[in-house]
C-alpha cells in the first residue's frame, strides 16, 4: 500500500484524527525534554506545526480532522475543572494575598485590552480586526464570545489565542527571571493572566503554587476582561 492509499484510509477514520494530534504532542514533548526544557522549544507549538503541515499536506480540511480531535477538545473541560485541585491546596496562601491578586489582575486585565488595541490602531486595523485583539489574553470560550459580541472575527480571535498563549509560555518565564521575579505566587499569577491556559500548562512545571495562581488567574482574568471590555466596545466602537 502507498503513502497517498495509506492516507485515505486513515482519514476516513475519525480516530486517526487524535492519534496524530497525540503522536504530534508527543513528539513536541520529547523535542522539549531533549532541549533541556528550554522555553523557545514549546511543546503546543511544536504540534501545531506538525498538525498544520500533515493537514496541508494532505490537504485535508479542519472539520474533517476536528471529528476525530473534538475527544481531546472535549477533556478541557475536566482538565479546567481540575485547576481547582492545586488551588484548593494553596487556598491560604491565595486568601492572604486576594487584595494583591485582585488589584493584579485588574491592572493585568485592562494592560492586556489596551495594548492590543493601541498596537492594533497604530498598524491601521479595522474595528472588526481591534475587536478580535481586544480579549486575546483570556481563555478561548471567553474570548470568542467577547469578540463575536463586539463584532469581531471570531475564528481570528481563537488563533490570537492560541498565539498568545504559546509566545505567553515561551518569553514568560525568562522575562520573569530578567526582571528577578522569583515568588511563584507571582510568577504562577503574571502566567495565568498573560498566557492563559497554555501559560498554566508552562507554571505547573515550575511549582505547585505556581500553577494555583496561574488557574486562579485564568479564571479571574477572564472575569475582569468580560466585565471591562463591553465597556470598552461602547466607548470607542
């Protein structure tokens, strides 16, 4: 059997769709392990390369593929859910830190929206286009509820995102190291608000504190960036 036969078949199986996404993480995870952890050799990235060169290889389109990967889109919710585990064990560290954390993330928040717009207004993009950057910093359901609500594209928004995340996770870490910020509560929250989930995935490699704050933040952010950008689309849009 040739490459191209070999293709047609496995496409026609919803289940090949995950088990290249798997083997594509994989890969990225051992390339990862293999750099000595460093933070340019991310893992996420690493597969979404891989995936987007076999899917324009092979020509094949993202509705196909994502019958057979909607199962691992269907685990975010659990894995969400279960941030609540390490931050339930650091629940007293977070409780005498909740005014820190809330002024944090306000700050972090409203940094995120304005940056993206000013960078956005400066290179000429449309409304539609500063709408899509607006909730970049916040998880992929916020954030393409938040765009569709202020007229934006919404599937530019979910790559934003993406983006976001994995560049969050790569120069986060060594950023946080140049500017001698070593807490991991710190650490775990400027991750968490910055690059979302991805970010968090990259703290709970740091520590267990770190990746409490970073889930805390996620959710957090994602709350003050839904309760601040409607505002922000009534005034400048």
């Amino acid at each position: 059997m040739d490459l191209q036969s070999l293709w047609v078949y496995l496409a026609a199986r919803p289940l090949s769709a995950l088990l290249f996404t798997l083997l594509a993480y994989q890969a990225g995870l051992w390339l990862y392990q293999r750099s000595g952890r460093r933070t340019w050799c991310n893992p996420v990235l690493i597969a979404v390369l891989l995936l987007g060169g076999l899917l324009k290889l092979s020509d094949t389109d993202y509705r196909t593929y994502f019958e057979g990967a909607q199962f691992v889109h269907f685990l975010l919710g659990p894995a969400t859910v279960a941030l609540a585990v390490p931050i339930y064990r650091q629940w007293r560290a977070v409780r005498q830190s909740i005014g820190a954390i809330a002024m944090a993330l306000s700050c972090g928040s409203a940094t995120a929206i304005a940056s993206a717009l000013m960078v956005g207004w400066a290179a000429g993009a449309t409304p539609a286009v500063l709408a899509s950057l607006a909730p970049k910093s916040v998880t992929t359901p916020i954030a393409m509820s938040l765009a569709e609500y202020g007229g934006g594209l919404v599937s530019l928004t979910a790559v934003l995102v993406i983006v976001t995340g994995i560049l969050g996770a790569m120069i986060g870490p060594p950023l946080l190291d140049l500017i001698r910020v070593r807490d991991p509560h710190a650490r775990g929250l400027a991750l968490g608000a910055a690059a979302h989930g991805i970010g968090t995935a990259r703290a709970v490699q740091e520590s267990a504190a770190a990746a409490a704050f970073a889930g805390l933040a996620i959710g957090l952010n994602g709350l003050a960036t839904a309760l601040l950008l409607p505002w922000v689309y009534a005034l400048f849009f």
